[in-house]
C-alpha cells in the first residue's frame, strides 16, 4: 500500500492510500467527532457530524466517507464547521425526545455525550416532533423509533455482520424510519433477537426488554425458592457494566453481589456447559459412528438456532439435539436440584444472567418446560444485572471474592471457555479425545479455534480417524458456511457456530460500547479463567460424575433426552 | 429489415427520403402532435375524428402522429400540408373542428383562420 | 326542426332557381326532404357567372352548379358522405397566414436537439433514419476509435444538461480509462422537477436520438449493457422508447455486432417508481440494483464503482441527445454555438405567467430577457415581470435586475440559481416571494430520502420557520436560524438534493429579503398571497348593497341589508377573494 502525505490542522500525516480523513486524523490525536461512524461497520456518512473542511472542496465533506489524497489540506476546528456540527446535532435533538433521565441509555448515550462535546447550550430550532408507538411485541427486544437517530448503525450491523436484514429504511424525509419488512413489529419477522442492533446504537432506540423488576418480585415473595445461574461471558464483562477496565475476571465479586442481592442460590451455567459438552459430545460421537448426519452443529446459541430455523431450515437435521446450557440448567435444577433440596417444580424460580438478549426467547419457547413449567423464569442480560447492582447500592469493586453453591455451581475450565468463539470446540475436543483415545491430552489448549477470525478451522485424528471442524460466529459468516456446505465446497464433521461476534463475550446482552478491542479483551480473560482452573475437562467435572451417577445415568440415556435434548421447527422468512 | 452495413444504411435512408419527397408533392399529409401534452390537450380524439372524417368522406390524405414542437399552450397541434402550398399549423383544435377544418383547408382550399398557429414554410 | 344539413344555393345566375327545384325533388325522391333544407341565397355570391352551392355544416364549396349534377351531389354527398370532387373550388390564399420563421416563438430559438420533435413520426424508425439518424453512430463505429469519440465530445465542451453541468467527454474518459472489463451506461430520464418536461418531450418525440447517443457513449466507455431508468409515471415515453428499441434491434442497429464492427450494446428500461431523490445517480444505481433509492457517499464515483459494483456512466436524457449531432457535425460546428464555456443549445421548459408556455431550445448565453419577452411573449394579462425561478426546486429565483444575464452554467450559479434540467417559472407581482420559497422547499421536504441530518430534519425545519413567517408569527430571529439552516443544509448534505434544496430560500433571501422582514415586521404580503396576513373590506362609500358579494361568499361572512353598504366579518372571512372578483364597484379591497 502506498502512502499518502496530508496536512491536518496545520500537521503533516502521513497514512495509507483509502485511509478516510476521520482515520487519519484520529493518528494525528485528533477526535473528530462522530454519530453514524462505527467503527466496524461500512461507514454510511448519514449523519453528517464528522464535516470537515477540505481546500479546494465546494462544501464540508463528511470525512468518514472521504479518502485521503496527497497534499490535502484539511481543517477540523473553523468557525464554519463547527456551526456545521452544532446545527446537525441540533437538529437531531430538536426531533429527540428530552427525557434522558428515563432512558436505558442515560449516561450511556452518544447524542448526550455529543451534545456536552461539541457544547449546546440551546436548541434554537423548534417544531414538530416524531410521535410514533414504540414496538415491545418481542421477548427480547424494545425498539423506541421517537429516539432513533436513523444513524443506520443497526441496518448495517443487521445486515453487513448478522446477515439477518431485518431492519431497513421506510417512508421519506422527515418520516424516513428504521422498521423491520412492511413494518411488521419484530415478533412478527425473522428477527433472530441477536440484541446486534442494541449494542451498537448509539441511544436508547433499541434496547433489552427489561425484566429487572420481574426479578425484583420474585426476591420479594417468600414462596420462592430463587437460584439464579451465571454464564461464562458474564464473569469476564460485569465488571465493565460497573465502572471497572474491559476484560475485568469478576467471578468471586459476581457471586458475591449475587448473594447480597438475596438470590438463595449462586449456581453457574458453566456446570451445564460441561453437561452439554458430555451429550453434545457422545452425540457427535455416535453420528460419527452410525452415519448420522454430519456436520453437526453446536446448538448452544438461541441467536444461531432461530437463524438455522428462519433462513436454513433444510439443515435442521444438521443440529445437535442438545439444549444450550441455560435451559440444560433449568430444567435440571428444577428436576434434579429441586428433589435434592426438597422442593418441587413449582418452588424453585430459576433466573438466568446472560450476555444475550435472545436468551430471553429461548427461556420462553414454549418447549422449553421438561420440568412441567417453564424451565428458565426470568433471563436479565449483563446490562440489567448492572442496574440490579446499582440500585442495590452494592460496591461491586470492593466486594469479596466467593464461591459459588453446589452442586450445581461446580464447573471446569472447559465449561467457562463456552464464552468465547471457539470454546465449545475446544471444550469438546478435550473430552472427545480422552474418550476416544482412552489417553490423557496433554496440551489443552486448541489454538487454532480460538480469535476472532471470521471462520477458525482445525483437524483432529483420533484413532486413525480425522475429525475436521469449523468454528464461526456472525451470522453473516455462518450464512457464507452453511451456503458452502450445501454447495458442496466444505466438508467438516463438527461446526461450532455463535450469533455474536467473537462468541458470548460480544453477546447482544454486553455491556456497551464494544469493539474489536473490548471483544479481545474479554476474550483474553475468558481464556486466563480457564488457565486458572483445577479442572479444564468437562468430564472430569465431580459434580457432573455425581449427576450421571445419581439421576442421568449416561449420556444420550432416556432421562436426558427427557430433559436436556430439544427439537427445532422451521419458521418462516418473512 | 436489417442494417448490415454503412452502405445499407445509407442506401435506405436515399430510398426513404425519395419516397418521402414524392408523397409530399402528391398526398397532402395532416399531422397531429401526439406527445403527452397534445394527448393530455384532447390529441387522441382529434387524431380520431380526423381519421372518421377521412374514411367518411373517403379522402385521400395520410394522417401522421409526431412528437411535441414546443407550443404547449397551443395544443392540440395539427399540421396540413397539401402538395405545393405552405404547411399550415393549427392550435387549439377541437374534435369537433375537425369535419369544418378538413373540408375547409383541404376541400375548400380556406385556411380556417380562427384556428392558425402558423405557416411553415414547406 | 333540426336540418342535418343546409344547401344554400347562389341566387343570381340563370339556373339557380332551376338547380334549386331539382334538390328538393332529388331530396323528396330518398325521403330526405325533413332532414335537408334547401335555402337561395343572395349574399352568396363571388366574381364567376356561376352557381355556387354550399354544403353545411361541412361548409363544402362547389362552383359552376348545373342542375344535372344535384343527382349527384346528393347521392355522394348528402348520402355517402364524400366530397364531388370536381365540383370543388379550389382556390389557395396563404398570403394572410404568417411564415414558422417570422414567429417569435421560433425566431429566436436553435432547434438542435429538438430538431425531430414534431416533425417526424416517433413511432417509426424509417422517419429517424430519413433525417440523418444513426448517422453519427456509423461514422462512430466505422471509422473513429472510442479514444477519438471521447476526444471529439471534449473538444465540442458539451456539459451535462441533467443538472451540475460537468463536462461529458470527461466523464466518459473516467470511466473509460477503469480497467475493468465490465461496464455499464446509464440514461438518466428520471425527471422530476415540477414543471419541467423537457426529457419527456424528447423521449416521445424523438427516441431514437436518445439511443444512438446511448450507444456511441457505450462504445466509446467500453460498456456491452445500457440501462434507461425512466420515471413509470411517463407511460408513452416508455410506450415510445419500447417500440424504438424493439425497431433498432430489429434494424441491428442495437444488439450484437452493430454494422458489423463487433461492437454489441444492449439496452434494458427500467422503470423507477418516482422518488424525484432517485435523479441522484447513486440512488437512481440503487434504485436500479432493487434497493431503496438513496444516495451514497461519493467518491467512489459511479465512474470506478457504480452500479453493480462496476465502472459506470450516466448521463441524462438531453445530454445524450446532443451526441449523435456532435459526432455528425462535428466538435468545431458544435462549438461554435454557445458561450466560452458553455456550448451547445438547452431547453427549457417555459411555465408560469409567461405568454407563451411550452417548450424551447436556445444557444447558451441567450438573455433571460430574450427568453422570456421575445419567445415567451412576455408577462401574462401585461402584468409586471417580478422574478424567474431556474432549475426547478434545486435552482434560485433571479429578479428583474438579471433579466439581462447570460443562460450558461457559470453566470446562473454564480446569480445563485443552476441550470438545472432546465424548468423556467416566471412570476408576475402577484406572486409572494416567500410563498415560492416555500413551495419549492415543500417539495424538496417531501422528496428528501430521510438519510442525512440536514436534508431530513433540516428542510423541516426550513419549512415550518417559512411557514411560520408567512402567518406572520416569525421574529427576525427566526430568519436568522432558516439562514443558518440554509447554509448549513447546503454544505453538509450527503447528496444534491439537501445541497441545493436551500436555494430558492438563500437566493430568495438574497434578492428580496425585504419582502421577507415585511411579513415578520409589518405582517404584510405584498402579494395578497398569504391568507393570513390578508384582509377584505367593503368600503361603504362605493357598496351600493347589490348582494352579489354576499351570494358568492362561501362562508356566508358577508352581512348587510339590500341597498345598503355590507361588511365582512372578518372571523368567518377564509380570503379566498371571491368577493372582491364578483364586485362591479370595487368596493372591496384587499389590505
């Protein structure tokens, strides 16, 4: 790549050909500021806050859209551009509602912040203002369009990373508006509930729904018995929820909090990761030995799933039958944990914390009751167990690190990997080869699968046969995998596939903002908890052993295909 | 029909403006500008009763469409042009003009002056 | 008794009177006596000694009448409808009807462009190709390189007629010069300016020239498939053009291997469901491409990355007309019409209080005054010229100080108006300048695609402050912000839609502000336009109390006794006016 010289506000940079202004001025330590830019998304050049001004150009461009060129000359900071960005911002919040003491997004907010930035003292223009009935049709998420900015951060991601496409542009000029197809509300589409669109928009337009005072009740009322589970993403990201650096490791604190927030339990979903790592395995297993359909795939994200279900339905077979582990956890801890504490069903109120919002969804699929009720209660993301955190004025930093409760809170490294894109390979491969081979493995740690590229692939051979595997997460990534397979140009035997980028830990449910960076940060966390653990092997789990030995009996056994395996249905595009 | 070459095509373009150049000095051609604002001005029925009237009367003129000249306001346009006279161009005809305005011009050989727009020079 | 015809039969020869007996026999033999009434008369009369008779309501003339040609005469006339022909008179005067060149209307136009239009049929590839057409794309691809062809287009200075006016040859050599293999040509015939229809008018008259200057583009860019994306609400231009390019292809003069050179160009019409953003071109490629139409950041220019990702050229309808003529006449005679920098002809849709509404085509650098005094006739009802708007809602409104500037490019945008696609309104003093401006932002309002800031919430905005102003509920403050807005909007917006949507407001500021500060400061339209600043009155001194007011207001505002001066209540009073127009006193004004 050449380089291309260019001066900005009086300093000489000096950057790649197809660097854009934005870029290389932010290497020359200067911010310019920004709405619709985000970083990971192709830039859309809508909102019009990053002008600039350019010698020899007619107007201001955009410089997030505008490539560099040799012996440009470029002014971030004249009287003109500033009056530029003030008037677009003000413009925005003349059609924003002004009540940012409610809003998810308050103190969180990229127009507010932009508005203290870039100093609005008033908004000068006045008039009408959107009015328009907010959508909470889904399980999962709230889309408020009188805060939409129509920054078209979601369109993109929806579309560019999730291949999903679900959310697009309706009506013209001052009625132009983000909907999902014929402006159906999102229960009603092939929205995957990915929660994608949350994490990047830049204010409260799209948001979780909130389940928190659900949650609340359920403390409050003395009938319950309430245990709540944790997910392997969640110990790696709280912390960011509360103030502490990315890639934070907060498990001990996380109990804690938990704790003092009266739940009577402190389990983990990384116990029933394991568990599925020892179906999920043997299924592979036995597919791999009686002919079954191959590849298999993981079947731990609800995102992935009701993607398969929308747009590849024809490849249902394709999925493993396992549960993920929140419902895995659910059902048995209102089965299995609930006999061995001397409650029944009905007593025991399940919530789960995970970094997802389609969790939410899969906890109300109505399949999802083994236990004769719905099997998960309550499903709060990590940003709503933050507000949970807050309000109960608990000190999260200066908390103490505690265990968590067995038997269900007993886990091993290869659970807590499941948080990471490439985890649920790498959990499985250790336990496969053992069993397989009969002999211990050594190095534990699968390299090859782990990282945020776009598709990971690695092979294993195991007595004379070579398992090859897939590890993708996007959709828009797993869409291109799935589309080769069925044409023919791949062939694996095992594919592990998460909605999010970069697995669990950039889950929809994350803290915001997230980018490349937090996404490698929490990753590099997930993988230092597994280095800290006594046990890495899902097998090797006792309280795993326990329940094989006292209630399952053995993988793929009755009970669990009772109680721990599902089945899928095709549902429609549109 | 097709065009091979340069030479057929110049071959053709020489055959049709002889044909042309004889029809013009024998029939006398009425044309009638049919774009959308002649159409939108009522051309179609013009164009129409023009045609009835020929048949009617069984009068020996080709009756053409053509695009729009420019003079909107004064649509509908029609040109007559009889062999060796000026072209004459009428605005604002009416349907109901027409049996008066082919009998008189081509018939009677009077120029319907409340109707003329202009003559072209032929 | 209702005749279907009269025969009217000279009186003063000979015969007459004989001629007219034997009518009405002739007519009782075929029991026609009740339907035709045979009439002598004496006025009927010429400088010939014979008889004359006169079929109504046809009017037939026949002279030198004898009484055994009645038989006749009844049986083809009166019965089958024909003419007797050798009976006509025919006599030719044109000596009263003026010349096609003598009219102002044409005197001072240069038919280039629409040199077709209205002369020859449209629907048939025969009257194309008899006046010279396909021509210039045989000379094209026989005997010129597509380098040559580029250089010549160049040379000619011809300027894209769809708007910004950049230099063609240009961006063909952009486009030409991207080494991908695949490329695509565009004809931009998405016209949507209010009042203008000059694409229009093209297309229905004289398709065919648009597609050979389709195709001597394509063959100079190197691209094998052309696209016409044209609005759906022009059913007979795409009628038109369908039927052009069945012919051409039919012809061979579009297809595979055109005239044998190997050069094979395809063309597909695309109809757009009219969004006027989809005169962007990258919104119009979107559009194209099946997706909302809605502009993109530029570069990368259509040029490298355009539709389907691939090197692309689009050009608008009057651009690509003026193709074949350069390539015929050749750069030199091309050029040497127009001004320095501005060649070539442009037409113009003439519209508003202008005598002579319709369509013309002038050399650039012709006055504003000439256009509108000696071809358009003039103000309507001899009123006073106040302002003409250029350009359409992208253009700005001159006053009567620039009715002597040149019509090129550079001294319109300089003025603050553009060329545009080239709609010409013309505004008498009964037009309210703040009242165009709004007109024209309403229209951009609703056209805008809602992508960027400053086009979506700023025309808004724009607007309900013009709004604002004439209900006279504006301060000068206000004026203030609808500037900023307007700067602002102008030079942040991603497309040419929201940069020049701010035009009629900024070049209306410019020229007649104080009309502006007249609606905030006095509450006065000047104009009488807006209702809110209006009031009627009767004056009592000239109302003689005849009612006629009172029966023409819709409202029923208007009270008072017969014969006795009436008032209007100014609470029920709508002002539309009515009242003041049915008046014979003028008693009532308008204040």
């Amino acid at each position: 790549m050449s380089q291309v010289t260019l001066t900005i506000d009086g300093k000489e940079v000096t950057v790649e050909a197809g660097t854009t202004v934005l870029e290389a001025a932010r290497k020359a330590a200067i911010d310019i500021p920004v709405l619709c830019y985000h970083p990971e998304l192709r830039p859309e050049g809508a909102c019009r806050i990053c002008v600039v001004e350019i010698e020899g150009a007619r107007n201001l461009p955009a410089s997030c859209v505008t490539p560099v060129a040799p012996g440009m000359v470029v002014r971030t900071n004249t009287p003109a551009v500033r009056e530029a960005r003030r008037t677009n911002l003000e413009l925005l919040l003349a059609n924003h509602p002004q009540d940012c003491f409610t809003c998810e997004r308050n103190n969180n907010c990229e127009l507010q912040a932009l508005a203290r930035d870039l100093g609005i003292k008033k908004v000068e223009v006045k008039g009408v203002r959107r009015d328009l009935p907010l959508d909470k049709s889904g399980f999962s998420l709230v889309r408020d369009p009188n805060k939409c900015v129509l920054c078209g951060r979601c369109v993109r991601v929806c579309s560019e990373v999730q291949g999903v496409s679900v959310l697009d542009y309706a009506d013209r000029g001052f009625e132009a508006m983000v909907y999902p197809p014929l402006k159906r509300p999102l229960d009603q589409v092939a929205c995957v509930n990915c929660g994608q669109c949350a994490t990047v928009c830049p204010v409260g337009a799209i948001t979780e729904r909130s389940d928190v005072d659900r949650v609340w009740e359920a403390l409050a009322d003395d009938k319950n018995h309430v245990v709540i589970q944790v997910a392997p993403a969640v110990r790696v990201s709280i912390g960011e929820e509360l103030g502490m650096p990315p890639g934070s490791i907060t498990t001990g604190k996380l109990v804690a909090a938990l704790r003092r927030l009266g739940f009577h339990k402190v389990f983990d979903t990384d116990f029933t990761a394991d568990l599925t790592i020892m179906e999920e395995g043997h299924e592979l297993l036995e597919r791999l030995e009686n002919g079954g359909v191959l590849p298999m795939f993981t079947s731990c994200s609800p995102g992935w799933i009701k993607f398969i279900e929308h747009y590849h339905p024809d490849m249902l077979a394709h999925l493993s039958s396992c549960k993920s582990p929140q419902q895995m956890f659910g059902a048995l801890a209102k089965t299995y944990y609930a006999s061995k504490a001397g409650y029944s069903a009905r007593d025991i109120f399940v919530v789960s914390i995970m970094p997802c919002t389609a969790k939410k969804f899969e906890a109300a699929r109505p399949e999802m009751n083994s236990s004769g009720v719905a099997d998960v209660d309550v499903v709060l993301t990590t940003r709503e167990l933050g507000k949970m955190i807050r309000e109960a004025g608990i000190n999260f930093a200066a908390l103490p690190e505690e265990a968590f409760d067995e038997p269900l809170g007993i886990s091993t490294g290869a659970g807590v990997i499941f948080g990471a894109s490439g985890g649920v390979a790498e959990a499985a491969l250790r336990t496969i080869y053992e069993v397989v081979t009969g002999e211990e493995l050594k190095e534990l740690d699968f390299t090859a699968v782990r990282g945020l590229k776009g598709i990971k692939e690695a092979a294993v051979t195991l007595k004379g046969r070579t398992i090859r595997i897939a590890v993708t997460h996007g959709l828009k990534n797993a869409d291109n995998l799935l589309k080769k397979i069925k044409a023919g140009e791949a062939d694996y035997d095992f594919v592990e596939i998460m909605c999010c980028p970069g697995g669990c830990i950039g889950g929809g449910g994350q803290p915001i903002p997230v980018d490349r960076e937090i996404r490698e940060k929490r990753m590099s966390a997930i993988y230092a908890v597994d280095r800290g653990m006594e046990l890495r092997k899902s097998h090797l789990n006792p309280a795993v052993q326990e329940l094989y030995k006292t209630f399952l009996e053995k993988p793929l056994g009755s009970k669990s295909h009772e109680l721990l395996h599902t089945h899928y249905q095709e549902r429609s595009r549109v | 029909m097709r065009v091979n070459s340069v030479d057929d095509l110049n071959k053709l373009k020489e055959r049709l403006q002889k044909e042309h150049q004889l029809k013009e000095q024998t029939d006398t051609i009425v044309t009638v500008g049919m774009s959308t604002c002649g159409i939108a001005a009522g051309a179609r029925k013009v164009y129409e009763a023009i045609l009835k009237e020929v048949e009617k009367r069984n009068l020996n003129i080709i009756v053409k469409k053509t695009g729009c000249i420019g003079l909107c306001e004064q649509e509908v346009l029609v040109e007559v042009a009889c062999p060796g006279r000026q072209k004459i161009l009428y605005g604002k005809v009416k349907p109901e003009d027409v049996p008066k305005l082919l009998s008189e011009h081509i018939v009677n050989g009077n120029v319907s002056a409340e109707l003329v727009v202009v003559g072209k020079a032929s | 008794m209702l005749y279907r015809n009269h025969i009217l039969i000279s009186s003063h020869t000979a015969d007459a009177a004989a001629i007219k007996e034997r009518f009405e026999r002739e007519l009782a033999a075929r029991k026609l006596s009740g339907a035709v009434k045979v009439i002598s008369s004496p006025d009927l009369i010429d400088d010939s000694e014979e008889t004359l008779v006169v079929v109504y309501p046809e009017g037939t003339f026949y002279r030198g009448v004898k009484a055994d040609d009645v038989p006749h005469i009844v049986e083809e006339h009166l019965i089958k409808g024909r003419f007797v022909k050798e009976l006509l008179r025919c006599e030719y005067d044109d000596s009263t009807v003026p010349s096609l060149d003598r009219l102002d209307f044409f005197r001072k136009q240069q038919r280039l462009v629409l040199r077709r239009c209205g002369s020859i049929d449209p629907e048939d590839i025969n009257d194309y190709i008899r006046t010279d057409g396909y021509q210039a794309l045989a000379k094209v691809l026989t005997a010129m390189t597509p380098a040559e062809v580029i250089a010549e287009v160049k040379k000619a200075g011809l300027r894209g007629r769809g708007g910004a006016g950049f230099l063609t040859g240009l961006k063909w050599e952009f486009c030409a010069r991207e080494p991908e293999k695949v490329k695509y040509l565009i004809c931009n015939a998405d016209e949507g300016d209010p009042g203008a229809f000059m694409d229009r008018s093209l297309l229905e008259g004289d398709p065919h020239s648009i597609i050979e200057g389709m195709t001597i583009a394509a063959y100079a860019i190197g691209a094998s498939q052309g696209y016409i994306y044209i609005r759906a609400e022009y059913p007979l231009a795409v009628r038109r053009l369908k039927n052009a390019i069945a012919q051409a292809e039919e012809y061979g003069l579009l297809g595979e291997n055109i005239f044998g050179s190997g050069f094979s160009f395809k063309l597909l019409i695309k109809e757009g469901a009219g969004a006027f953003v989809c005169g962007e071109e990258t919104a119009l490629m979107a559009s194209i491409e099946g997706n909302r139409g809605m502009p993109r950041p530029r570069p990368p220019f259509p040029a490298q990355k355009g539709l389907w990702g691939k090197p692309t050229n689009i050009n608008n309808v009057e651009t690509y007309s003026n193709v074949p003529l350069i390539l015929l006449k050749g750069a030199d005679f091309y050029s040497s019409i127009g001004t320095e920098k501005s060649k070539g002809t442009k037409v113009f849709a003439l519209a508003g209080r202008i005598k002579n509404t319709g369509l013309v085509e002038v050399p650039m650098g012709i006055t504003l005054r000439e256009i509108i005094e000696d071809i358009g006739g003039g103000v309507q009802d001899n009123r006073k010229f106040k302002a003409v708007q250029i350009g359409g809602p992208s253009g700005g409104c001159l006053p009567r100080s620039h009715l002597d500037l040149p019509v090129d490019y550079d001294s319109l945008s300089q003025a603050g108006a553009i060329m545009g696609s080239g709609g010409l309104v013309v505004m008498d003093e009964t037009t309210c300048i703040v009242d165009v401006a709004k007109f024209f932002l309403k229209f951009t309002t609703a056209e805008s695609c809602g992508k960027c800031v400053p086009c979506r919430e700023g025309t808004t905005r724009m607007l309900e402050i013009l709004e604002a102003i004439t209900r006279g509920q504006a301060t000068l403050h206000d004026l203030e912000v609808l500037e900023r807005l307007a700067r602002v909007c102008k030079n942040t917006a991603l497309c040419g839609l929201g940069q020049t949507a701010p035009n009629p407001v900024l070049s209306t500021l410019r020229y007649f502000r104080e009309e502006y500060e007249e609606h905030i400061l006095q509450h006065k339209c000047r104009a009488g336009v807006c209702s809110d600043l209006i009031q009627y009155q009767i004056v009592a001194e000239r109302c003689v109390g005849c009612q006629a007011c009172v029966r023409v207001c819709p409202t029923g505002a208007i009270r008072g006794e017969k014969k006795a001066p009436h008032k209007i209540e100014v609470l029920d009073c709508i002002k539309c006016g009515a009242c003041m127009e049915k008046c014979r006193f003028d008693a009532i004004i308008r204040s």
